[in-house]
C-alpha cells in the first residue's frame, strides 16, 4: 500500500505542548539509553518520536479510508479509495470499464460512488501522469526531518520540556542532564564525609566531580557517566556541599568556606524596603534612575538607557565600594556567568596586569563579590568608574578602571564630625580613575563609617529625617543651597541603603523639598 508522507507545519510546532505521554515516552528513553542526557538531545528524542506517532496515525488513517488514488494503478469493484487532490476525499469503486483511447490501449476508467454522496470517473493503468508522482511516509527529508524541525524550533521546545521536566519528581537534573532518579547510584554518608574532606583540604574547592572521584574509592560496574551523574546528585541534596560552576560546568564548594559575604548580604547591601509612589516621578527622573548602577532598579522599557555590547561601564556607589561588590542590574547581568540552578557561581576577574581575582555571583542578592582588594590597590572611590568585558575562556571577565591621568581635584568629601556626625565637605583628593561627578564622593577613613552602619542596623533611623539631613549637608557645598537629585543618592547611600527610585520619588512628593529644574532640589525652609 502506498502512503504519502507526513506534513507537519510551523503551526504544529510552535503551539506544541509536552504533554504526560511525551514525558513517559522520554522516561523510557533515558532508562534504555541508560546515561544521563541533554535538555537539547531529549528535545531531539521527543520530535523524532512526535514524528513518528503523527506518521503512524496519518497511515492507519489511510489504511482505514483505502488505497491512495495513483492513475498507475488498477483497481477493482468493490474497492475502497482515498483521493490525496480531493482533499482526502474517499469512496468506493461502483465500476470498471476499459477506455476508450486508440493511443493508450491499457487505459481503463472506474466509476467511484465518493462518501460526498457523487460518482466520479477516474483514469487507471496510466503509466505517464504527474499524480503517480508521490513521497512515501517513510520518507526522512524535507521540511519534516528531525534535523530541520530541530534547526528551527529546537529551542522552544527544549525551554517547553525544561519545564515540564522540572515538575516531575521521577526524573532529576544536574546541570543541564537529566536521569531517572530510580537508577541513580546510591553514595551513603560516607563518600559524603570523604568528599567534605577532599574539599576541605582544597580549601573549600571549587573541584568538579572527577576530582572529588578520584579521591574517593567507589566500588562500581556501573557506566562512569553514571556514577558521575549520581554522585552530582548525591552533593546537591546535601547542604553541605554548593554547586558553583558557571553554565555548562558542574562544580562543588563548601557551603562552610565560602566567603561570609556570599552566603550572607553585609549591613551595607541591606536595604529595609519601604512603599514608594513611582507615579509622582518625572520624566528626567525616569531616565536617570536607568543611568544609575543599583541591582534594585527594574528595567523600564519606555526610559531604559541603551543597553551594553561588548562592554559596560559601571559608576561605583558607597555600599558596594566598600563591600568590594558590583551590583547585578538589567545592564549587567549578562555579563556574568550563570548556571542553571545554583545560587552562587564562582568565576574569576583578569584586570589589565593579568592578575586574576577570585570572585562570586551572589544571584539571591544580585550582586557580584570579591572587589574589595582590587579596589583598594588601584585607588577607587564612591563615584569610580570600572569597565568589564568578557574574557576569552568561560567563567572569565576582564576588568580596568575607566583611565585617567592621575591627579588633585575638588572632591565632595564625607568626613565624621567629633560629636559622630556626618559633615560633607569640598576637598582636594587624588584621583586615580575616572569618575562620575553626580556620584564621587571621597572618604578618608571608613573605621568611623563603618561602626555607624554597625549602630544603625540596630537602631536604624527615619528615612525623611536622613534624606533632610543629607540634603542639608549637600547644600552647604553650593552658593544657591540646590543640590542634584543623583548627589544626594550618592551621598545617602553612604550612611544608609536606599534604591534611586525611594529618593527622587521623595524629592518629587514631600513639601519640604522644592524643585529649581533640571533635577536640582532644594529645601524648601
């Protein structure tokens, strides 16, 4: 029996859905592949099988509806038919006669009574027609292959089947593998012990799980891709043990020896959010809430800055200066390493002398750790501006200090008066890097700063009363008392942790403030 090949168009793989029958299926798959495998390969498995059971259906169709009209063909009274023109239009053969064509002698006509409820004649026994010209369904080329539907939806179904992967509690991941869970090696508390070891006298790690294998004496038959995987699966469900490594690489870490930093967010990242109406801001505020580094901004699409190619600047504030961080803000995060699941990514800095610098991707806090002593060796300050770029390896980013000829400048300098108070003054400083001057703000010592920070976190004081204070203390560094909405940002991040939007909003609403255009504020007593 002739069948025609399956067409399946854009249509039906882009409103595909995964479905319980296509997890079962490929729950199967990895039991008899009996390795652990990729998002994409299983996405791959499932069209393959998608194909298949639609050619299956399409051919028992065909079978239940009749042989497919050929004009080649010969049929015979009483026998069933299916017309691929007539739109799979089928019926049976009610006559056969021969023809009446002195050049084709062989031709013979059937009368077929259609399930239209009409009769129509057709030709059989013609060799020379272009309808005998037909694909067969076991067909693997063309616009139906796995190779093309792969090429073109390959992507969107793989983010469909992640997530339909990820609900299932029979089959789990590391990585971007997955596995039936109930063929998973099992490692008793043991290996864990050992492998606590190993990674302890490795100072905390990172090691990926070779490594740790090596060291630990596993008594196995069982595929190394498998013992692998399940000793993967073993570390990441005790919380001893964090999965650090970027996208694509497995990688493990002592929770216990991580910098305190990435496990817990510093009183200077720690910000007490309070309600704010973003409706009162204008227009210039907008725009310059997007220009301004700080992992609690939200990309806003009607006013966001143009985002980052190969490279991003980044201005420095107070907090993440002194913790030695860059925040992760919609301008940023791209930049950074990232992996499927874990919470903490370790990576690595190069700045402009190739010294590497071991850093963290805090993705809870959303920001990146391990800035502090390079900071402090090339001279930054509140207000410094650093450019980062990806570097030539995964995991790698190349990190420098906007250029600038060293030199002495005017620089708002925050001080700490005798009664512990905080006075801003103009002074000369050195200046290393290049700066934003809305946001520099030089500090001496930071002893007497950060026991502030220390007392406020436990007594921590009214927002109105800080920003009043601040503003008033910016003012007396101008003839006309007015001071611009991204200096008194700047300058309250230093005594506490405040997003851009709680600010401006609070310039923009509160009658102690008066506006004197293009951002610059002044208080209104």
């Amino acid at each position: 029996m002739v069948l025609v090949e399956i067409q399946l168009d854009e249509a039906y793989w882009k409103t595909l859905e995964i479905n319980q029958q296509d997890i079962e299926y490929l729950y199967t798959y990895l039991l008899e592949t009996e390795k652990p495998l990729p998002s994409e390969q299983l996405a791959g498995a499932l069209i393959k099988e998608r194909i298949r059971k639609e050619k299956e259906s399409l051919a028992r169709k065909q079978q239940k509806n009749g042989e497919i009209y050929l004009p080649k063909m010969e049929f015979s009274k009483g026998d069933k038919v299916q017309f691929p023109a007539l739109n799979w239009l089928s019926g049976e053969v009610s006559d056969v006669r021969q023809g009446n064509n002195p050049e084709l002698p062989e031709l013979k006509v059937m009368t077929v009574a259609l399930e239209n409820g009409k009769s129509r004649q057709f030709a059989m026994n013609l060799i020379d027609h272009p309808l005998n010209e037909v694909k067969t369904i076991t067909g693997e080329e063309g616009d139906n292959s796995e190779i093309t539907i792969i090429e073109q939806f390959g992507d969107e179904i793989t983010v469909k089947l992640e997530e339909q992967l990820d609900q299932n509690k029979d089959i789990v991941r590391i990585g971007d593998k997955w596995f039936p869970k109930s063929l998973l090696i099992e490692f008793n508390v043991g290996h864990l012990n050992l492998a606590e070891a190993v990674l302890d006298m490795h100072a905390g790690g990172p090691l990926t799980v070779d490594a740790l294998l090596d060291q630990i004496e596993i008594d196995s038959d069982d595929p190394e891709e498998l013992v692998r995987f399940s000793l993967n699966v073993a570390l990441e469900q005790d919380p001893r043990f964090d999965e650090v490594g970027p996208s694509g690489e497995v990688q493990w870490y002592l929770n216990r020896l991580e910098p305190e930093f990435v496990r817990e967010k510093p009183v200077q990242l720690v910000f007490q959010p309070v309600e704010y109406d973003r409706e009162v801001m204008t227009e210039d505020m907008l725009k310059a809430e997007q220009r301004i580094d700080d992992e609690h901004i939200e990309l806003d699409p009607e006013y966001q800055r143009k985002m980052p190619g190969k490279e991003v600047s980044i201005v420095l504030n107070y907090p993440h200066w002194r913790v030695g961080s860059i925040p992760l803000t919609p301008y940023t995060k791209a930049f950074f390493p990232t992996a499927l699941e874990s919470p903490r990514v370790k990576f690595k800095f190069i700045d402009p002398q190739g010294e590497e610098i071991s850093a963290w991707v805090v993705r809870p806090y959303n920001y990146v750790y391990g800035l502090r002593e390079w900071y402090e060796e090339m001279e930054l300050m509140p207000g410094s501006m650093i450019k980062i770029k990806p570097g030539k390896e995964p995991g790698e980013i190349y990190i420098q200090p906007e250029k600038k000829r060293s030199n002495r400048e005017w620089i708002r300098t925050l001080l700490i008066g005798a009664d512990g108070g905080i006075v801003f003054a103009m002074l000369k400083q050195t200046i290393t890097a290049d700066y934003n001057e809305r946001m520099a703000v030089a500090i001496p010592t930071t002893d007497g700063l950060d026991e502030l920070w220390q007392k406020r976190a436990n007594n921590p004081r009214p927002l109105n009363q800080d920003i009043v204070n601040t503003m008033r203390e910016l003012a007396k560094l101008n003839p006309q008392g007015h001071v611009h909405a991204m200096e008194l940002y700047a300058a309250l991040n230093c005594i506490r942790r405040c997003p851009p939007g709680v600010v401006f909003s609070k310039l923009a609403s509160d009658p102690e403030f008066s506006s004197v255009g293009d951002l610059y504020f002044r208080l209104s007593e």
